[in-house]
C-alpha cells in the first residue's frame, strides 16, 4: 500500500524533472549602461533572471551604450540555441524590433544597443518600452519568452530627430489628359514660289558657269549610245528624287516619303557608278 501511495508522486517529480530539462532560459544575466568616453566596465550593473526581471526602467540616453550578458542553457546544461534575441515593443503603436545575440557554443550570449540601432517609433515613445527575451532552438525543448525590463528612452532635445522620408505608395494617381500637337502646315504659298523662282532662277547661271569651265555637250550622244540605261536611270532618279521631296513637302508624310527614297536613291547610287565608269573609259581613251 505504501509502495502504491508513493507511486504517483516519483511519477509526478519525474515530469517535473522531465519538463525542467526541456525547457531554454538563461543564467547569469546582467545588464550595463555605459557612457561613451567612459573605461570600460565603469557603468553600473544590474543583475535579473529568467524569473525575476528588473523591478525599474533602464535609462538609454543620446551617447549610451546598453550591455546585455547571459548564458543560455537548455534545461541545466549551458548550450547554444538557433535563435536567441532581444524583442522590444512600442506600448502605444504596437511596433516590434527584435535584436540578435551574438552565443558562443558555450551559450556566453552578447548584446550591445545604442539609439542608433532603434527605429524612429522607439526614439519618439514616451513611454517605457517592454524589453523581452526570447530563446529558442530546434527539437523538443521548450522556448523561452518573458519581459525582462523596461527601457526608457532619453534623447537630447538640441538634436534634431532625422526622420526617414515616407515610402512609396502605389495607388491610382489622378487622370492625365494628353494634349497633342497640331499637325505641322507647309508655309505660305507665297513663301513657297520665291524659293521655287530662285531655284528656277539659278539653272541658267549654273550652266553658264559649266559652259565657262569646259563642259563638253558634244559627247552626249556617244555617252548615250555606250550606256544609254545608266545615263537615263541617274538622270531619272535625280528628277524622281526631287519629285518625291515635292510630293512630302505637299501631302505625304514621312513613312510614305522614306521607302519611296529608298528604292530611287538605290537606283541613283547603281546607275550613278555605271555611268561615271563610262565617263572615266572616255577620259582614259582621250576623249575628254
């Protein structure tokens, strides 16, 4: 009877047992605030546990640096998890930011925060920010999350806070009308026939000035008769030419105007060299 009385209390103690040694917390936990210029370890310290945070808030002013030391264990056993981090959260917005720990395979965890490694919503609370640890590791253990202090936040008023430009908002933007350009007018017609009368105007002076030079109008017909293709086609194509630049200038528009020019610029540049190759056999033989 006694045996089966006991029974169920060694029973109960070795899940306790059980329970204890698959749970992550930490041991050997202190905290620091150090002032920048100071030797190192001249700050005070403030020691808590996993059951016993601390009682008041800890104060980060402008040039602090926060300190955090522990040692994480898995049960009894000083180990290293996969995550361990320090999690605070904005009373009034909700917002968290979590902080890695640096752990050595010993599980000796390391952390060190300054106001520059906090948002802006943590630099503009007006209320202590919960400060939470949280461990955890893969497998059966459980892990660990509980408030381990308040921190306050002391910013210098002479400094002004840098806050961060809003990010880009995708969204409807208001409807844009396009207004388009008028097609463009040919000149004044007037414009138009004074151009045209000085180019008229400007052949006779021109083939003066090649009858002066020693143009020699005698080898037409020879020319004609060697190459009579090549002759006909460049002097087409300089006529058709010019004819396509009057029908642009009046009523095509550029994707009428570019192939036509195309193909009568091909046939210029063949028949062009055909022809000059007869000119240069005349000139070689002394005709010219």
């Amino acid at each position: 009877m006694f045996l089966r009385s006991l029974l169920p209390s060694i029973l109960l103690s070795g899940a306790c047992v059980v329970s204890a040694a698959s749970s992550w917390s930490f041991e050997d936990a202190t905290l620091s605030i150090q002032s920048k210029g100071s030797a190192v370890g001249a700050g005070a310290k403030e020691k808590f546990s996993p059951t016993s945070p601390l009682a008041k808030s800890v104060s980060l002013g402008t040039s602090d640096s926060l300190k955090l030391l522990l040692t994480t264990t898995d049960g009894k056993k000083a180990k290293r998890p996969h995550q361990a981090f320090l999690t605070l959260t904005d009373p009034t917005t909700g917002v968290e930011e979590s902080f890695v720990f640096g752990v050595k395979e010993s599980g000796k965890a390391k952390l060190d925060l300054t106001q520059k490694d906090l948002p802006i919503q943590f630099l503009t609370s007006t209320k202590p920010i919960p400060a939470s640890i949280v461990i955890g590791s893969f497998g059966a253990s459980s892990p660990y999350n509980s408030k381990v202090f308040d921190l306050s936040i002391t910013r210098d008023q002479n400094v002004p806070l840098a806050v961060p430009e809003k990010p880009v908002r995708y969204a409807a933007e208001p409807e844009i009308h396009h207004i388009f350009r008028s097609d463009p007018q040919s000149p004044p017609k007037i414009i138009t026939l004074v151009f045209a009368a000085a180019v008229v105007g400007a052949l006779p002076v021109l083939l003066g000035v090649w009858a002066t030079l020693g143009a020699n109008a005698n080898h037409l017909s020879k020319a004609l008769s060697n190459a009579p293709i090549s002759h006909a086609l460049f002097v087409g194509s300089i006529l058709a030419m010019e004819g396509i630049f009057f029908m642009y200038y009046t009523t095509w528009n550029l994707f009428q105007t570019l192939p036509a020019a195309g193909v009568v610029g091909l046939v210029a540049f063949i028949s062009g060299s055909r022809a000059l190759t007869e000119v240069q056999e005349r000139r070689l033989a002394g005709l010219r």
